[in-house]
C-alpha cells in the first residue's frame, strides 16, 4: 500500500476505494459508511487498499 493510498483513505475514503475496487458494491458500501460515519469509513478504505489482489484496468 503506497502513501498516497494511505492519505487518499484517511482524506477521501470513495476515492481511495474507487481507485482500489472500481465501481462495485464496495464502493456503494464506502459511500454510506461516509454520508453516516466518517471514522467506519476510513476503516473500511483502509481495508480496502490493504487487501491484496489486481487493480482494476
């Protein structure tokens, strides 16, 4: 995980999953944890990024 995804999660969570996922329930997930919660957000985009696998093309 770079530091710019780092910042991107704590700063703009949707972004950072965006980024990260794509378009997908994960980011429809991010969005609501965001309009209720910012800290779960956060969470959620850090855990995001951190998880292993490609990046969307």
């Amino acid at each position: 995980m770079s530091l710019v995804q780092i910042l991107l999660s704590i700063f703009l969570p949707p972004i950072a999953v965006f980024l990260k996922a794509g378009v997908g329930l994960q980011l429809i997930i991010n969005i609501v944890l965001c309009f209720f919660f910012w800290l779960p957000a956060v969470i959620h985009a850090l855990w995001i990024s951190a998880k292993g696998g490609p990046e969307p093309v």
